[in-house]
C-alpha cells in the first residue's frame, strides 16, 4: 500500500491493560494486540493516509528508542497484512464502468468493511460477482426473494428453474410476482421482473420440472454455485439429496434454505466441509422438516431468501468466514434462539468433499 489508513470501520480501541482491539467484537472481525510497549497503537496513529509504510516504520523507529529496523518494518507488515487497514487512494478498476461502479458502490462500501483481504481497490469482490453464474431452483417464497437479491447484487449470470404458474395464494409472500400474473408462468415473470431490477446482468430461466437427479447433474452442469429453494420432492432422497450427490460430482457449493413455520434455516454445503447427508443426519427429526410445511409469511419467507442469497455471495467473492457443511437460522418466536447445526463426516460417506 502507498498511504496506508485503518479503515474507518475498524478504528482501534486501546483497552486498560495495553490490549488494542481492532473491528469491533460485536461484528465478529475483532482482533486483538497485546501492545504493552504502545508500538502498534503509534503505528496505527499514524496509519492516517498521509505517510507511506516506509515512513511510518521511520516515525517509530524515532519515537521508540529500543525499536530495531528489522522490528519497526514486521509491524508495519504485520499491520498491512491485518485486513483492518486500507488504501487511502486506491488503484483503478477497468473490470467496472462507471454505470456499476455507481450502482454498486454501497455494496462495496459493505465488502470493504467485512472483508480482511488487503486489496488493491476494494472492487475485487464486485467483479467475482460480475463474473458468477448461478443456478437457481424453485421461484417460491424463499427463491423470488433470493433471485431478487442476487440479481440487485450483480450476479452476472442468473438461470432460473421452476415448472409452476403463479396462483393468488403466492402473493403474500413471492416478490416477484403481482395479481396481473395469476396463471404466469412463474419463471416467465420472475426473467421479465428481474431483468427491469438490472439490465446489465444475464437472467435466463425455463420451466422445467426437476424429475432426477440425472436432470439437476444436467442443470448444474457450468454454474459455480447452486442457489436450491425448492422442497419437492422432499426427504430422505429426494432433491436436496440429488443436490448433494451431483454438486458433490460436480465439485461446487450449494445453499439450500426455507421456513417451518416461525424456523427459518439455511445451509451451506461444498468443498471444505462435510456434505449435507451427514449433517442433516445429526439433526434430530422435527414438525415440517423439509420446508414442507405451508404456513409461511411475507417475512418468514423474505429472511429465508435473504439468507440464501447472502451465503451465495459470501461462496461467489470468497468472504466466507465458516468453511461450508452447515445449517444456521433463527426463530422469530424466540430472538435468542439462533441455529448453528455441524456435524463431522460419517464413516464411508461417498459424498463429503
């Protein structure tokens, strides 16, 4: 970096014993420094964009007499190197025009905060965006939502697969879709409402029944992740267990999620982690298990979606923070009720990554 500063964000916090605590515990990107010499809070004072690395090594080595060369250069690195700092003047990005770099620029806003990589123009996660294509199955309560959110975030390739019409019973909680459309077909006016939320992505879709898992292989077949919000046909084997085999073949993370009344769940499977035949089976049985259940609201289904989404994204740019294998949630009966279900590999599972 030129003229490094510590994100805004990420401001540093010098506790009572020396300890300098860095991106704010409650957004899970703390790290903390034991610091009883004051070396790397005079380091990040003087982390304001207006000194290079250089300079700021040189500044310390003439404010700490016992600091050698060699110390005061690993500090600044280590520093660099942390995530929590930034480029006062970033390079330029030619993978973005102006147009989306205007359209996006609160997303990145957000990426430049969560995000620990050192970058050169903080538009990196944008462009993975961009350059994704996904696969999405089932145009329900929790797929128009998350199609919604994939698409306004920029995904650059969005296919869409659902074999149903839109009835009057899905208004009260598919976005997508307004009383002019009872009897669409629900992939034809989820391509047309998606491609007016942002023209410069490909939507494509078709109204296929998924009958096997020979056809999800089919359809996974070139995308990077598989977004699956379909519950049918349900479990034991039905299409989240065709998912599981074929992205498992296929070597490419999936996201399923839904509701079972006020529980809303989600999980996230692919390389890295045990697959979603060995979590699920760790998971006591329970009313609805499966999302089949059909009491379901607006907002039950839109925090389903979302959270698919989000997990999408988290895979696409690589900002992931839990290596996949896992189902998380919450209750909206119950705020401290939060979901967060893990469980290893079974002996001769043929599917774990």
């Amino acid at each position: 970096m030129r003229f490094p500063r510590v994100k805004p964000e990420h401001a540093p916090q010098r506790l009572g014993d020396g300890t300098i605590r860095l991106g704010g515990a409650m957004f899970g990107l703390a790290t903390e420094i034991h610091d009883a010499d004051g070396h790397a809070w005079s380091a990040l004072t003087l982390m304001d964009g207006t000194r290079a690395p250089a300079e700021i090594a040189a500044e310390l080595l003439a404010g700490f007499a016992m600091l050698t060369q060699e110390e005061a250069d690993e500090l600044v690195a280590a520093l660099l190197a942390s995530g929590h700092v930034e480029e006062t003047a970033p390079g330029p990005c030619d993978e973005l025009g102006e147009r989306e770099k205007e359209r996006y620029s609160r997303s990145r806003d957000y990426f430049r905060w969560v995000d620990l990589t050192p970058r050169d123009h903080g538009w990196e996660p944008q462009v993975r965006l961009k350059s994704a294509r996904v696969l999405l199955i089932g145009l329900g309560g929790t797929g128009t939502h998350a199609a919604w959110s994939l698409a306004a975030s920029g995904v650059g390739r969005l296919h869409l697969v659902d074999p149903d019409v839109v009835e009057l019973s899905n208004l009260n909680r598919q976005v997508l879709y307004t009383e002019p459309d009872v009897g669409r077909p629900k992939v034809e006016a989820a391509v047309e409402r998606l491609r007016r939320v942002n023209s410069d992505i490909s939507v494509t879709g078709e109204p296929l029944t998924v009958d096997g898992p020979d056809a999800l292989a089919r359809l996974i077949d070139g995308f990077d992740v598989l977004a699956l919000c379909a519950d049918r046909p349900g479990e034991p084997d039905g299409i989240r267990t065709w998912a599981n085999r074929a992205c498992a073949r296929a070597g490419i993370p999936w996201v399923t999620g839904g509701y079972n009344g006020p529980l809303v769940s989600v999980g996230v499977f692919g390389p890295g982690g045990p697959c979603f035949a060995c979590v699920r089976a760790g998971i006591p049985p329970q009313p609805g298990d499966g999302y089949a259940w059909p009491g379901v609201t607006g907002m039950s289904a839109g925090l389903s979606g979302q959270l698919v989404a989000y997990d999408v994204v988290q895979l696409l740019t690589g900002l992931s923070v839990t290596p996949p294998g896992y189902f998380h949630g919450l209750s909206l009966l119950d705020p401290d009720a939060h979901v967060f279900a893990r469980y290893p590999t079974r002996s001769g599972c043929n599917f774990c990554y």
